[in-house]
C-alpha cells in the first residue's frame, strides 16, 4: 500500500471509530451546517477549499485573505470553525488563533505551507485541533475537518423539526403547540435510530435491534406499539402520518423538515 492510500485508510479508520465511539444522534448533515471562517493570503487557493467544501455539503463559509479581515469577520460571521494560514500579510496565524479565541471558543486547524516540526508544535501548543501541511489531499482536508467537528461538538443533539412538532434529544422530549411530551427509552431509541438515517427506510430488524440490543427476534409487535405511541407524541393526526412513515413490507421511515441546535433557538 502506498504512503498516501495507507495516510488516507488511517483518516478514514479514525473518522469510523469517532461515529462509533461517541454512539451520539448527530449526523453529517447537522456538521455541515456549521459556519467555518476561512483564512488564507492565497486567492486561489481560497477558492479551491471553498470549492471543496461546498463540493461535500458545507455551504456556511466566509473567507477572509488578512489577520484584519478575519477579526472583523468574526465579529458578525461567528464561526464554529476556523481553517487557518500561518504566513499572512500583516501578521501570522499563531496570533491570529489566540485573538480568535478571546471572543469564543471553538476549534482551529491549520492549513499551510510550514510543515516544521516547531511551527506544529507551536500550533499544538497554543490549542490547535489539528495541523495539515500544504500540499494535501482534498479528502483528506474534508476527514480531518468532519473529525475535529464531531470531536468539538459531540455532545449537541440537535432539535429535529418535524412537521408538527421538534424532537429535542438532549431532554429526551418532544415539543409540541409548546408544551413538552417526554419520550420512554425505548421511544428515544427507535426515534434516535430513525433519525440517524432520516429520510430513507429503517427495516423493523434494525429498530428491533435499536431498542432491544442484539437479540431483536420477536419484539415485531412491541416495535408496532411503539411506533403508535410515537405516532401520538408527534402527529397531528397520527392515524394519518405526515412524519414517520411505513414502508409496507420492509419498514419505517422519518421524514425531518430540518433541525439546528440549542445555541440557535
């Protein structure tokens, strides 16, 4: 195998155990919501990740080419991520990092030139979350940075909006015309494996599986009073379902209206 397939297997392998180590209800999709701030002196090279990013679902970017320019970005941008330069006109990214950080905390790798071993150290050393030398790969840049993302924030469950309600995991609850139903364990679990893969059918083994562990043989029935209990917490109208679906013959399926985080209400 050769050093850059091994370097991208290595990427991939620590991404995987990442998803299942945390065992969390966020999704790709909620990452890619994320606002990341941009700082580079290379136009061109600005425009390839901005590329790259928005190629993969990213699409919250602001860019900024000075120390100056970041700062006043992120004033009004306030970014979740920060992707950053070393060498930059009127200063350096090191610098940059720390005045980033003194108007919130959120994660910064960076990306450039100087792949000295004391410039990493340097950056390590005053909190960065990862270090990527120029020239790299494009899906190595979008492995590091779905990592760092999952890794800063693991521990934000999203509210999921359904059409007559919100799912709010984090108190296990369901808020609906503004009052709270809280969800059993058993419901937050089929809830949670439907939403893992909202929009696309979950097979009643798998839901089985979700809420009774690894022997879900013969749980087919309780699955079904479950999901009409679940029906009643978040339809309107649930012997009419808008939200959570049957597919006859293989499963379930969750159908979401989009989803943003505590911070955002």
């Amino acid at each position: 195998m050769s050093v850059k397939k091994r370097r991208m297997f290595d990427l991939r392998s620590e991404l995987l155990i990442l998803i299942k180590k945390e065992g969390v209800l966020m999704d790709l999709e909620y990452l890619k919501k994320k606002r990341i701030l941009l700082v580079d002196d290379e136009q061109e090279l600005l425009e390839m990740v901005i590329s790259i990013l928005k190629e993969e679902g990213f699409w919250q970017i602001a860019a900024a080419r000075t120390v100056r320019e970041a700062l006043e970005l992120s004033d009004s941008f306030r970014p979740e991520l920060a992707v950053l330069d070393v060498m930059l006109p009127d200063g350096d990214g090191f610098s940059l990092m720390e005045q980033l950080k003194r108007g919130g905390e959120y994660p910064v790798l960076f990306l450039t030139a100087r792949g000295e071993d004391e410039d990493k150290f340097r950056g390590f050393g005053l909190g960065a979350d990862d270090y990527v030398v120029k020239p790299f790969l494009p899906k190595e840049l979008i492995f590091r940075i779905t990592a760092i993302l999952r890794r800063s924030y693991q521990g934000e469950n999203p509210l999921v909006r359904l059409r007559d309600c919100e799912i709010d995991f984090d108190r296990a609850g369901v808020v609906r015309d503004g009052k709270q139903i809280a969800l059993t364990a058993k419901e937050y679990e089929i809830l949670g494996a439907l939403y893992r893969n909202a929009g696309r059918i979950v097979t009643i083994d798998s839901l089985c599986e979700a809420a009774w562990g690894e022997n879900p043989f013969g749980y087919e029935n309780s699955l079904m009073a479950h999901i009409r209990r679940i029906r009643e917490k978040i339809e309107a109208d649930p012997s009419h379902p808008q939200s959570l679906i049957t597919v006859k013959g293989l499963g379930y399926k969750l159908i979401t209206e989009g989803y943003y985080s505590h911070k955002q209400k």
